[in-house]
C-alpha cells in the first residue's frame, strides 16, 4: 500500500492548503473589515465630481469577487453618469471593498 500513502499524503496537504488559504482570508476580512457601499459610493463621487456634474449613480450593496489576474478581491460594482462638457457619460466602476480603492472603471 506504498502508492496509497503518498496520495493520501498529498490530499491531506492539499486540504491543508485550502484550509489555511480560507483562515488567511477570514484573517484579512476580519483585519480589514469591508467599507460600506455607501461610503464608497460617496468618496467616489467625490473623485468624479472634479470632472463634472454627476446626474446619477449607483452601487451593488453586496461585494462580489473581482478577478485580476492574479487574485480574486472582494469588490463592489457600480456605475456614475455625469455630464462632462453638456454629454452624459456613463462610467462603469469597480472599487476594492475594503479600501475604496479603483480596480476599473470603463465608459459604458
């Protein structure tokens, strides 16, 4: 039973592995708690104002994943129009959930 041991070595490591990288993010989660959507949306709006008027905007109140590429973030999505030389442009974003940090924002 030489081969049975090493593959249950390696389940048992793997588990270990996910059981830890799920501690390490109740860790940071706990460290960091999230921000709220509101005082997100606030600060941004704060940022876009200096471009122009904002006419309308809005949050997810529920953080989602973000994926980057390298990790997956928690993150709220959301949207601003604002009306930047007499167009109205709308701008989606989406902002890190602990910091209020930008991670995107396109034209939509």
């Amino acid at each position: 039973g030489g081969k049975y041991m090493k593959l249950r070595d390696f389940a048992i490591g793997v588990v270990a592995g996910l059981a830890a990288a799920v501690i390490i993010r109740e860790i940071s989660d706990r460290a960091l708690p999230y921000k709220s959507a509101d005082e997100i949306l606030a600060e941004l709006k704060q940022q876009f104002k200096k471009d122009g008027h904002i006419e309308g905007s809005w949050i997810f109140m529920k953080p989602e994943y973000f994926q980057n590429g390298y990790t997956s973030i928690p993150a709220y999505r959301g949207g601003i129009t604002q009306i930047i030389d007499g167009k109205s442009k709308n701008f989606e974003f989406v902002v890190d959930a602990h910091q209020g940090i930008l991670l995107e924002v396109k034209v939509v």
